[in-house]
C-alpha cells in the first residue's frame, strides 16, 4: 500500500479557507510558475483533487502549493489550487499563504515587511505587518488589471436579459450590477447565487471567450461578481463571488475586487490613487486601491493592491491511502 502524506497549514482569509501545503508536494522542474502550473494540471492533478474535494475538503476549500521560485526576483513560487482548478491569481489565496508561511517560519524574508511571490499569473509584491509573531496585516501588488469588454447582453434562463462586464484581475470575471432584471443581493439568497451563477458563467464564455491578450494560457470565464452597495458604513461596495461550481467566496476576492477597481476605473467611476473597500457576504473587507495605470496588450489598465487579514487555524497533516477508494476526492 502506498500513503501520500501532505502537511498542511490549515488558514482562512477574511472567512475564506487556504490549505498551504507546506510539505508532501510532487517534484517540478525549475520552470516558472505558469510552466509548473500546466505540469501540475497534466500530472499531478490528483493531488488537487484529494486535498480540496470531500472527503479531506469541501465544495468552498481552497488553497496553495509552495514551490521554489525560478525568478531571481521572488522569493517563493505559489501554485494556487482550488476546487475550480488551478487559478492563474488569488487574493485571499495570497493573504492566507503568506500569513501562515511567515507565521509558522516556513518562508524566511529576505527583506523586512517584503515578500515577493511567483504567481502563474505574474510577480506578485507582498507588504506585510507582524506583531508578538503574528501577521497583523498583508497587503498584495496584484497583477496589471483591466476591463476586457463592457455593456454585454446575455440570457440567462430564470433571469431574462443581462447587462454585464468583464473584467480580469489575475482570473476573468463576470462583473453583474443592480439592474431591471436583477434587483441585487437583498434580493438573492445564496442558493439562488449557486443556481445561476453557472449559467451566467456560461453564457459569457460562449459570448466571449476570453484570453489573456499577453499570456493565451490564462483564458475562460472562471468567475462571476454579483455587485451591490455596502452594508457597512466603511465600505464602498459590497459583493458575492462565484466560484467553480457551488462556492461563494467568504472574502472579498482579491481578483474580484483588483477586476471590479479595474471595471470602474474604465468607467471613470474611480480614480488612480483612489481606495476602494470591498465588503464580503459575511461583512469582512478588504482594503484596496488603485495603485496606477498600467497597459495591458493593448487594453488601459490598473495596477491594483488589496490589503486583508487572515487567521492559522492549525497543522494538518493529511494522508492518501491508495486503498482508499475516495482517495482522489468526489462532489455531490
Ligand atoms: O481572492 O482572488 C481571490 C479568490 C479567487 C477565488 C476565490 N477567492
């Protein structure tokens, strides 16, 4: 019988789970991280499976791969691995890695209060704040971020006529606003979200068909934001993230959030420089901010940050027993 080992740092970032796994990993070459993702899909996607699916995950769970990095730049690589599939980006992903590398002394920085990340998607710069051994705070320099196209009519059935945009923020995202068809997330209970988050989902990929213009390898319509006003007084909107097929993110989203700055600087509804708070569906926030304009191939961009918190909520050392026959997970 063969047993597969992996030794986890169980985290969530704002409410959101992030399973670092800190040992037990399979070998990848030393190619950049958007390399060691395609190997990883290709030949290791098993692992992904057993460590977010149920029996050992759940339909919402989340997490990171540690890996050297290639770049002289970085100072770790980061595999994202979700129920969805292997992410380009993630925010709450990044806050929680970092948190509980540091915290638990798995990555040492080089440089006090600064990290930087390989992410598939790109260079990722990492400020963060610790006190009495823990993270106090992280904020993340995301990728270049941008409005990929605006005003799109889809039918979605149970809905009618959308008018969405999408815009990319380290993964594509289906951005829905208030509108005739869609009175906002008062409106719209969670089961709701799951029910027809899929089919928005759809509807935009086969409209659109969206690929990075600088890296064809990030490509599809991964997720949908369901937009509406804040709740709470500090924040200035307020959103339900989407996710593979019954997940909503319990954080803000941190690509959420970097395409969401990115959609309303487009639409001249936030400046370069501004701050944007983003409250979750449990209330917790992020604060971010439109750090510059950026191009990306030939779109006007943002280069977006976001700034958030995250807990270490044990060690978790998982096994995979060839002779477990739910070895590689399942969903209901
Ligand atoms: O925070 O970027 C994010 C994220 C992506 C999917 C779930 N969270």
């Amino acid at each position: 019988m063969t047993r597969h080992t992996f030794f986890c740092i169980d985290a969530h970032t704002c409410g959101n789970p992030v399973r670092v796994v800190a040992g037990g990993a399979p070998f990848l070459p030393n190619v950049s991280m958007a390399e060691k993702r395609e190997l990883f899909l290709r030949d290791h996607d098993w692992v992904r499976r057993a460590l977010m699916f149920e029996p050992r995950g759940h339909d919402v769970m989340s997490g990171t791969i540690l890996y050297p990095s290639s770049r002289p730049d970085c100072d770790v690589g980061v595999l994202f691995i979700e129920v969805s599939g292997c992410l380009p980006m993630c925010g709450h992903g990044t806050i929680g890695t970092v948190t509980a590398a540091l915290e638990t002394g798995v990555v040492t920085p080089k440089r006090s209060g600064k990290l930087s990340l390989e992410t598939p998607a790109g260079r990722v710069d990492i400020e963060y704040s610790k006190s009495g051994g823990k993270v106090e705070q992280v904020r993340l320099f995301n990728v270049a971020s941008y409005l990929h196209a605006q005003d799109v009519e889809i039918d979605v059935e149970g809905l009618g006529t959308l008018t969405v945009d999408l815009s990319y923020g380290g993964n594509f995202y289906v951005i829905v606003e208030p509108q005739a068809n869609w009175p906002g997330l008062d409106r719209m209970s969670a089961s709701e979200i799951v029910k027809l988050s899929p089919k928005v989902r759809a509807a935009a990929q086969a409209k659109l068909s969206p690929a990075h213009p600088d890296d064809r390898r990030i490509a599809g319509v991964s997720h949908v934001m369901w937009c509406d006003k804040p709740r709470d007084a500090k924040a200035n909107a307020r959103n339900a993230v989407f996710y593979g097929e019954k997940a909503i993110d319990r954080s803000p989203c941190g690509t959420g959030s970097s395409a969401r700055m990115a959609q309303l600087v487009a639409r001249q509804r936030l400046n370069v420089g501004e701050t944007f708070v983003h409250e979750s569906i449990i209330g917790t926030m992020f604060n971010c901010r439109v750090e510059a304009a950026a191009n990306v191939g030939s779109f006007s961009g943002i280069l977006p940050s976001v700034s958030g918190w995250a807990r270490v909520t044990g060690h978790n050392t998982i096994f995979v027993d060839d002779h477990d026959p739910l070895r590689h997970g399942f969903q209901i």
